[in-house]
C-alpha cells in the first residue's frame, strides 16, 4: 500500500499515460467517460433551459463571431467541461485533479506565457494575415469596429481562454489519456490518442465541408504534438487560445461583413495553408524552446517493493504534495516521522533525470 501523499505511479509515466497509475485498471476511463457524459448531459438540459429563457442559441461551429450573448452562451456551455472532467478523475480513479493538467500533477503557470507568445509569434501572425489577405482579396469593405465592441473584447479575453481550455481538457487530456491509457504503449499510445481525438475533435466543431473537418483535424494533431512535447496541457491551451482570441477580436474590430465571409476558392486554400503553417512553425519552435525550458516530460513516482526496506523514489519529475497541500514532511495534525523517501528534493541530476545521470 502506498504511504500517504506518494506519487501514484510506480515508474516515471508521460503525460499521456498518467492514467496508468499502479491500481491501473481498464474500466477505470470506461466509467469517466460515461460519467463525463451524464454529468454534460445534465448540463445540456440547463443550456437548453437558457435557450428556451433567452432564445439566444450556442453556435459550436464558432461561425457567429460578433453576436456578444452567442458567444457568451457558446463558451459557457463548454467551460462547464473543466469541472465535469475533475470529477471524472476524482471518482472512478480516486487520483487528484492536478493529474489532468501535467505530469506533474498541476498546472505549470510558469509555462503560459512561454508558449503564448510563441503562438502570437507563429498561428496569431498567420490569422491576422489570412484576415488581412481577405481584405485585399475581396471587395469587403471594414466596416467596423462594430457597435458593441468593448463588450465583445471583454466577453472574447475572459471566457474565450476557458472555452479552449474545456476543450483540451477533455480532448487533449481526459480523452486522449483514455485510449492511450487503453494501449499502453507511449508512442502508439500517443499516436492513436492523438490521430482518434483529432478526427472527433474536428467532428465536435460540426465542420460545414471537408476543407474545415480537416483544417480542425490538422489543429487537433498539432494540439497533441504540443502535449506530447511539454508533458502538459499549458502549450496547447496557449496555442488554442491564442487562435481563437484573435479571430474573434479581428472579426470584432473589422466588422460584421468580414467576420462572415467566406473568400472560397484559392484565397481559401491560401489562408488554410496560412493557417496550418503558423501551426507547424509553433511546434517546431516549442522543440526547439523546450530544450532551454526544460518542461517535466515524466511524472514522479514511487517503486513499491516487497521487501522489508523502504520504498526507493523514482526521479521522474517533482514529488507530489502530500493530501493536506502544505510542503513535504509529517502532516499538520502530528504524527511525526522522518519525512518520506521521495520528499528530499530533487536528485543530483536534476528533475526528469535519473540520480547522477
């Protein structure tokens, strides 16, 4: 039995297999994800009450981009998917909601900004000149900003960035860690996870032809990449949300007319390769960057042996808190002890290296 506050895993696993904890067990993401599924259908019968209420209808296909109370509606029907997925891993995994974020059982808030610049740099670039080429393509004229501005820039930077962080936890992270999880294979794993929960993460958006299933499905293995890559959800929340908050702002700033034109044709084609370009370069500028930010790839784990001597760490990342959320050592409440095996720090070699190595 593991010691309270251990890691749950008996060797260092990457992000995509942090489900495959030591009383690992198929069934466990069968369970989440029917749960997943009550709990949203539940949450659906609100949002329908709100509909029925207010007669503002959610646009999943995102291609309503100025109307404040569509967005508004839209994103609140897929923010409620964060606290849906935490609970998915609290009951039927017993495990804390951290795991769903990194490998190191949190969210890494030093990584955010990172990454974000880097997809302002790459995919936030690559919009604004698809949005740009638009306009000099066409006979559209900016007719903006339009009246309600203001409020859509506040409704856009507040729940925008919650809107695809909902979507890369159940995707990138419940979803994915499900059928990787289910092959147990960290590549193969990773590869199925992330071609599986492309393809239904493009489908979700409800794609009007075959150019958008798969310009979504090609946004889908880049968010996996970016998971794989940094141990983590925080690239691909960064990458996601930059994407959508400057489509939104753009189409807000320039005006109704061009925020629903569709160019079509090769201006199409041009602004989908524009597109699928800024993606690719911030893949390859997170390889390039991890290697001075050294993100943790692996978690921190814990070998339970049998024999009478102690259980002996395994350096995979930083050890885990302990359940009562303070600092490494004996709980608040007494008990004293020497403190565990895998709280004295780091090992010679760094975290996400064996000692010495």
């Amino acid at each position: 039995m593991a010691p309270p506050g251990a890691p749950p895993h008996d060797t260092p696993q990457p992000y995509f297999l942090l489900m495959r904890t030591r009383d690992w067990a198929w069934w466990r993401p069968v369970l989440g994800l029917l749960l997943f599924t009550v709990l949203y259908g539940v949450a659906a019968v609100v949002l329908v009450l709100v509909v029925v209420l207010t007669g503002v209808v959610p646009d999943l296909a995102m291609q309503d981009l100025t109307d404040i109370r569509v967005l508004l509606v839209t994103n609140a029907s897929l923010i409620v998917a964060i606290p849906i997925v935490w609970v998915c891993w609290l009951v039927p995994h017993g495990l804390r909601i951290g795991w769903s974020s990194s490998v190191l059982g949190r969210l890494r808030w030093r990584m955010l900004l990172p990454w974000t610049w880097r997809a302002l740099a790459t995919l936030g670039l690559a919009v604004a000149v698809g949005l740009l080429l638009t306009i000099a393509a066409t006979d559209l004229s900016i007719t903006g900003p339009t009246s309600s501005f203001g409020w859509l820039l506040l409704v856009v930077l507040l729940t925008t960035p919650l809107q695809c962080a909902a979507e890369e936890y159940f995707f990138r992270g419940y979803l994915s860690q499900a059928i990787a999880g289910w092959v147990g294979r960290p590549q193969a794993g990773a590869v199925v996870a992330g071609v599986l929960t492309a393809a239904l993460f493009s489908a979700a958006h409800a794609p009007p032809d075959v150019e958008s299933f798969l310009y979504r499905f090609v946004i889908g293995l880049v968010l996996s990449a970016a998971v794989w890559l940094t141990g983590g959800l925080e690239a691909a929340i960064a990458l996601h949300s930059v994407n959508n908050v400057v489509i939104f702002i753009m189409a807000g700033a320039l005006g109704e007319e061009l925020a629903s034109a569709d160019p079509g044709g090769a201006l199409s084609l041009a602004t989908t390769v524009l597109g699928m370009t800024g993606m690719v370069a911030f893949v390859v500028w997170v390889a390039v960057a991890s290697r001075r930010l050294r993100p943790e790839l692996l978690s921190p784990a814990l070998q339970l042996t049998a024999s009478a001597g102690p259980a002996q760490p395994r350096w995979g990342g930083p050890p885990a808190l302990p359940p009562w959320g303070g600092s490494s050592g004996p709980p608040p409440w007494g008990g004293g002890g020497a403190p565990t095996p895998w709280a004295a720090g780091p090992p010679a070699g760094g975290w996400g290296r064996p000692p010495g190595g």
